[in-house]
C-alpha cells in the first residue's frame, strides 16, 4: 500500500531529478561557453563512455554474460550514423577506391535518426549473433563474441562499396556536441533504470545469480539472455555513433579488441552490477586518461630534464586499476546505487 509519506517522498525525489538535470544544462552550457575544445572533448568524452559502459554493464554486470563483442556494434553503430549524415555530394567525392553503391549513396537522414538507427541495426546483427552464441556460458562466450566482433570488422573493411573499405569515412558531420552526447546518456540511464526496476529486471539479474533455479522456476533464460544482450547492444551502437561523430573520422582499425577492453576497464573499476559505478567509472577513468598525458611529454624539475617516455600514462594507469583490483575488487561503487529516496530516508533518519 502506497502511503502519504510515500507519495510525498517521491515527488520530492522527481523534483530533485527535474532540479538535478536543469543543473547539469547549465554546467555544460557554462562549459561550452568558457572551456577551451579540448576541455568541451573530455566532457563529451565522459558521456560517450558512460552510454559504452552502461551498455556493457547491463550485458556483463546485471545479466552475468562475459561478453568481448562490444567494439563490433560500436563499429555498427558509427558506421550507420555516419553513412546517414554524410551528404550525397560529399559520399561522391570520398569513395575514390570503388564507387557507393546505391542505395546508400542518396541516403541522408536528420542526426537522431541517424544515431537510433545506428542502435537499431547493431541489436537486429546482436540477435543474429545471439542464437547461436548466447547458448555458450563464461570464457567460452566472451571468445564467441570476441570472434563475431573481428568478423564484423573484417566484414566492414571489404565491403568498400559501402563502407569504403580500410580508408574508412572521414569529415563526418560533427554533431555529437555537449547537448546530444548528454540528451543520449539521460536516456541510456533512464532506460537501464527503468528496466532494472521492472519485472524483467528481476529475472535478468535471477538468470544471472542462478540460471539453473531460474529456470526451474519457469523462466525462459535464454529469451532473456538475448534481450538484455540484444539491449546491450543497441546502446552500444548509440555509443559508437556518437563517438564516430565526435572525432568526425572512423575506420575498421579503431574497432579492435583495444576498444572493448577500454570500456570493460571502466565496468569493473566502477562496480559490476552497478549504474552509478559506471558513470562515476567512466567520469574518473575517462579524465584520467587525459589528464595523465602530461608523463609522455618533457618534464623538467629544477636542472633534471625528464624525457618523454610514449606510453608511459598507460603503465601509471594500469598500476592504478592494479591498486583498485586488489585493494577494492568489488570497484569503486561496489554494488552501491545512488537513489534521492535513500538520501531523504537518511536525512529524515529513517532506518
């Protein structure tokens, strides 16, 4: 039964969403207006990470499937995007190796619908992967879906008509700005939230605890199994839409395994099973990453000059992870979810 006390708890929990999300419009605004571009990427950077790593956190974290396959629907995902917002006349002048075939050289479509359909067709290839692979279960899976990812890659370098081969599509319209990057991750964070709070997701995370009792209790597994992979994916595709037209230049060498560890490196350093570990994961690990750039160039520190050693912020980083494994294996949120509701339980003292 739905109490007074409840009621009033929840509408102050939606006011204090309503008031968050005008917050964050005038955090961004403020960034875009005084931030230098590189300051506006990183930003951007963190939204586009979180959607990857809510996207796999769903398929890893919530559903328990160990899934190496990310990079290839973010392979999707930008490709479709970009071959949507690339005007005809410039499509004409990029493919100089073999013409584009029709009908995708008179395609063009508005940015959202390019990057929803870049969603949509990276879950329907998810599907076709699933049936034969989701029946796979640990190591085995994560190799399955390691493999599809380098099919999907190989596939886009030699179909050339379409994707232009191993030259890949370059001056793609750059319209992943501040607003969309973060209109993108509400919805990632709705969706998941809502899902995980529904019915479905509790049997995503029974099939995940225990499949064989799920099971037992008349729960079709591996129809879950496939949704919550095939979800997984569409944001995935988001994701890599979203990035293709950040850096406004894509190729099928950028969708390698690199790009599925990165984002996994962000999921288990935030909290597996965790929607706020990832954000704050892909937050932390994302500025990071930028931020120790500076250990690969010069230094000097009185009359001792330091040469730039390349590679060196990925040896600090991966010491840093190292640390967070062994002194907090459960990441940094652990299984922690942030909710208004606990903050205003707590402040009122209710235990």
């Amino acid at each position: 039964m739905i109490t007074s006390s409840n009621r009033s708890l929840e509408k102050t929990s939606s006011a204090l969403t309503v008031l968050s999300l005008v917050l964050l419009a005038a955090v961004l605004y403020w960034i875009n207006a005084n931030m230098d571009r590189y300051v506006v990427r990183v930003v951007n950077l963190v939204a586009v990470n979180a959607i990857l790593a809510l996207s796999l956190n769903l398929v890893y974290g919530f559903a328990g499937m160990f899934s190496l396959g990310h990079a290839g629907f973010m392979a999707i995902g930008a490709y479709v995007s970009a071959i949507l917002i690339i005007s005809p006349a410039q499509k004409a002048a990029m493919y100089i190796l073999e013409p584009m075939m029709w009908p995708f050289n008179v395609m063009q479509a508005p940015f959202f619908v390019s990057v929803l359909a870049g969603g949509v067709i990276a879950a329907l290839v998810s599907l076709v992967i699933a049936l034969p692979v989701l029946r796979l279960g640990g190591d085995y899976l994560g190799i399955a879906t390691l493999g599809f990812a380098e099919i999907i890659r190989v596939v886009l370098t030699n179909i050339t008509p379409v994707t232009n081969g191993a030259l890949g599509l370059k001056g793609i319209p750059a319209y992943a700005d501040l607003f969309w990057n973060y209109v993108w991750m509400i919805i990632t964070v709705y969706v998941i939230v809502k899902l995980l709070s529904s019915n479905f997701g509790n049997t995503i995370k029974a099939v995940r605890d225990d499949e064989v009792a799920a099971r037992a209790m008349g729960i079709n597994t591996f129809r879950v199994r496939v949704i919550a992979f095939a979800i997984g994916a569409f944001f995935a595709g988001v994701g890599g839409a979203l990035q293709g037209s950040l850096i406004t230049t894509i190729d099928p060498k950028m969708f390698n395994f690199q790009l599925t560890f990165n984002i996994l490196m962000i999921v288990v350093a935030g909290g597996l099973g965790s929607i706020t570990g990832s954000m704050v994961g892909a937050a932390i690990i994302t500025v990071l990453l930028e931020w120790l750039r500076f250990v690969e160039n010069p230094m000097t520190i009185g009359s001792l000059t330091i040469p730039g050693i390349p590679g060196m912020r990925m040896v600090i980083f991966s010491v840093v992870l190292l640390l967070i494994i062994l002194y907090r294996r459960q990441g940094i949120m652990g299984n922690w979810e942030f909710s208004w509701e606990k903050l205003l339980r707590r402040g009122g003292g209710d235990r």
